[in-house]
C-alpha cells in the first residue's frame, strides 16, 4: 500500500520527535511533574519494548538512523507509561483489553473464550504460574480472605482451585501471567488485521 502524504504517515507512525511534541502538547509530565525529555522518553520505549516485545511497535533501523513508533505503540505510551492514575501493570492490562475489544469490535470476530476452563490443585498451579508453592499458597489464602472461600476445596485430600479461581488468581494475584495472555491474543488479532489488508508494523521507505 502506497502512503504519500505527512499526515497519513503520522497515522501509522511517529518519530521520536513528534511523539515528544505530542506529549508536551498535552501537558504530559513525568512522575515527579517535570516535563518530559527525550532521555525520559528514550526510558519509556525501552521498557515498552522490554515489556511487550512481540507487539513489534518499534521500527529496525535500515534506512534510516531514526527510529519510528507504530501508532498503537504512541498509545501505550500516553495511556499507560505517562498516565499517573493507575499502577504500570493495571494500566497496561487495561490497554490490552480495550485494544483487544477495539480488534473484536473492527474484524468482528467472537468474543475471547474464556481461558481457564479447568480446576488445578497446588501442583498444577505452580506450573501454570510458574511460582514456589509457598506463594501460590500465599495467593490461595489472599483469594479466601477477599470472599472466594468457594473456590477452595479438597479432593482425596488435596487442595484444589475451581477455574474460577484460578481465574480469580490470575486477575488479582497473578497479573503479569494475565498480561502475557492478553497480550498473545491481542497479537493473533493483530495478525487477523493485518491478513484483512489494514496497516500494522509497516514503516514504508522509512526504516
């Protein structure tokens, strides 16, 4: 696809110069108040990319010495690593799940299946988390003490979380674990887009 003009390209992608104008245009600060330095937005891309490597939001550099930042990549910068509302991760999980409902809403595809269709005992959840059984025993009493005792029980003598729970854990405990799910799905909706001819990571001539 053949893009041609400034303006249509700003709608795919930003140089680190616009999206630092763009920031100060909005009277974005850092955490401390002060205003934002390209040394500062240099910080937040590497951890955008740090944090979401697959989401391809940073150009390679070939031809040119810039890089440039694919418009979704511009968003989560203003809507989760500048906003000063919200903790990082619940920030970040929030944008997933409005871009995966904005992707559903555009391709109209099905609603995301629910993911934890299955009960696990303690072993299974140490495992699926990837955490010591001390902690995921922490998470069990944290889920208990917040009124989820239902989804809590014994089978021959064994503990075992409902999915449910595991649901519970993984939203409320286990955040990163969410994050990562969300962010699969959202990228083979990604994939679904770009085979439905819309521009994703697509820098034309100037990478």
């Amino acid at each position: 696809m053949y893009v041609n003009s400034e303006q249509a390209l700003d709608s795919v992608f930003l140089s680190y110069d616009k999206i630092l104008k763009k920031l100060h245009l909005l009277g974005l600060t850092t955490k401390q108040g002060k205003e934002i330095t390209e040394l500062d937005l240099r910080k937040a891309i590497d951890v955008m990319l740090e944090k979401h490597p697959t989401c391809r939001w940073r150009s390679e550099k070939i031809r040119s010495r810039k890089y440039f930042i694919l418009i979704e990549g511009y968003y989560w910068l203003l809507n989760v690593y500048f906003q000063k509302e919200k903790s990082l991760i619940d920030a970040d999980t929030d944008f997933f799940e409005d871009r995966i409902k904005q992707y559903e809403e555009l391709l109209k595809v099905e609603k995301n299946k629910n993911w934890w269709n299955e009960d696990m005992d303690i072993k299974q959840l140490c495992k699926y988390f990837d955490r010591k059984e001390i902690t995921i025993r922490k998470a069990i009493k944290k889920m208990c003490d917040s009124g989820f005792e239902q989804y809590k029980f014994l089978i021959n003598g064994k503990v075992v979380i409902s999915s449910k729970g595991v649901e519970w854990l993984c939203k409320n405990v286990f955040k990163k674990k969410y994050l990562e799910l969300l962010e699969k799905y959202k990228m083979k909706l990604t994939e679904l887009y770009i085979e439905k001819g819309y521009i994703y990571d697509e820098f034309f001539w100037k990478n």
